[in-house]
C-alpha cells in the first residue's frame, strides 16, 4: 500500500488530463458547470478508496482510475442537487453551481454528470463490468433513498438515533463502502472480499458523516460550506438529535419553534 498523497496525486493527473480532453465540449452552459464543480478541489475521498481497495487485493492501480471517476462523478452529481435542495450558497468555500449559474443550469449538468460517471465504466469488461454495474446502480438508488429519508426528517420531529444511522449509511456510507468494493471488484477480489471492505466502508461512512454533521457546528471558514447550515436547514443531524434527548419536553418544545422559524425565515428570503 502507498502513501493517501499518492493515490490522490494519481487520480489528481487523471482528472486533470480528463478536463484537458473534455474542455472544449459544448454547450458551453452544460458543460462549463461539470468541470468547475469537479476542479475546485475537495478531499476525493472515494476515488482514492477506489485506487486503494484496487491496491489492497494487489490489482494494478491505474486500471481502477476509470472506476474512480466515475465514483467521483457520480458524488458530485449528488453534491448539485443536494446545494440546490438544500438552497446553499457554498461549496468547498466556492459558490455552488446554482448560485454561480442558476438552478435550472444546475440540474441538468449534475443529470449530465451521472450520465458522464456511467461512460467511464466502459473501460471493464465481462463479469467486472456487469458487478461494477449492478453495484454503482444499487448504490445509486441507496443514496436516493438516503436523500429522501434526509428531506422528510426535516418535517418529522420523532426521529430516532436508529432511523438516523439508517439515513447517514444510505446517503453517505454506502457510496463510500462501494468505491472501496469497485476497486475490489477491478482488481479481481473474491466476492468474500469484496463484500467484507464493502463493509467497511459502510462504517467508515458513518464516521466520516458523524465527523461532518459536527464540522457543521463548529467548524470554521476552512470547512468550505457556511457553518450552522445544517441548523438553519432543520436537518435531524447527530448532534440535533441528541440534543433534544437531553431536552426536557418544555426545552424540546421551545427548541423546535426556534429552529422551524428560522427554517421558515431563511425560505422565504
């Protein structure tokens, strides 16, 4: 296994030589959105998953650079419609794709760039190609699902810590646990193997997304995204939640009106 830096550097080539082939497509108002969301950085967690759960079962690393952009691509289709859904004005401390253009413009670049993530499997053949297929549209649905549970905990009071859990695994872990299982899959891993990194990953998307809802909180201008928007939003995070266990009902009560004011407030300006 290689330093995280070297799998980033790798995939952080790849995409550049990919924007280089790719700049000149048109309309530009379609294209033009795709490749500034997917160059102003970010930590490209799941790609470098991709390329070291290919690693892990010594596969060749630069075979699942596709497959890494593709999971790449797909994340930040997720990352549009979730701005425009969420109404945020900051992504990785850069106007989100809707502010920068308009809504409209950024719903059709993030359908294009679900449609772009599905051509880079095109690179893999055979029993590779139908598993990594049948994972990524599983994995698709999941995060719809997630997204779902996410929108409809914004006008539920009685969320759990279990629904919660569920939530975060389908909208953030699973994503991660199947850029580690691609990998997996490119470099020919049993299906024992595949499954149990899956796993893995699951918890570690878990983590990653507890970690998340706290730098939401008390994070600073370096997180890239304005700090309490998650607040602001009505969102049941990890922290919300366990907030109103600690309330009394009274507290509970008088919390949830503030919180619904703001969240009202915030729409109609």
């Amino acid at each position: 296994m290689l330093e995280i830096s070297s799998y980033q550097k790798d995939f952080e080539n790849y995409l550049e030589k990919i924007l280089k082939e790719n700049q000149n497509l048109k309309p530009n108002n379609l294209y033009d959105p795709i490749w500034y969301i997917m160059s102003i950085g970010g930590k490209r967690l799941r790609p470098v998953l991709t390329l070291m759960g290919c690693d892990v079962f010594n596969g060749e690393v630069k075979r699942a650079l596709p497959a890494a952009m593709a999971v790449e691509m797909f994340h930040n289709f997720t990352l549009i419609h979730d701005d425009i859904m969420d109404n945020a004005d900051l992504r990785r401390g850069q106007p989100t794709v809707h502010l920068k253009w308009d809504i409209n413009t950024g719903i059709l670049s993030g359908d294009a760039l679900m449609v772009l993530a599905y051509q880079y499997f095109e690179s893999y053949e055979g029993d590779s190609f139908k598993k990594i297929i049948k994972l990524f549209n599983e994995t698709a649905i999941k995060v719809c699902e997630g997204q779902q549970m996410d929108m409809d905990f914004e006008q539920t009071n009685g969320v759990t810590l279990s629904e919660y859990y569920q939530m975060i695994t389908l909208k953030t872990g699973v994503l991660i646990g199947s850029a580690l299982k691609m990998g997996a899959i490119v470099a020919n891993a049993n299906d024992k193997n595949a499954d149990l990194i899956y796993e893995f990953g699951l918890a570690l998307g878990i983590a990653f997304q507890l970690q998340d809802d706290f730098l939401d909180s008390f994070g600073d201008e370096s997180f890239g995204k304005m700090i309490g928007g998650d607040i602001v939003e009505g969102k049941k995070t990890f922290l919300m939640l366990k907030t109103l266990e600690a309330c009394s009902n009274e507290e509970r009560i008088e919390l949830l009106n503030k919180i619904n004011k703001k969240k009202n407030k915030t729409e109609r300006s």
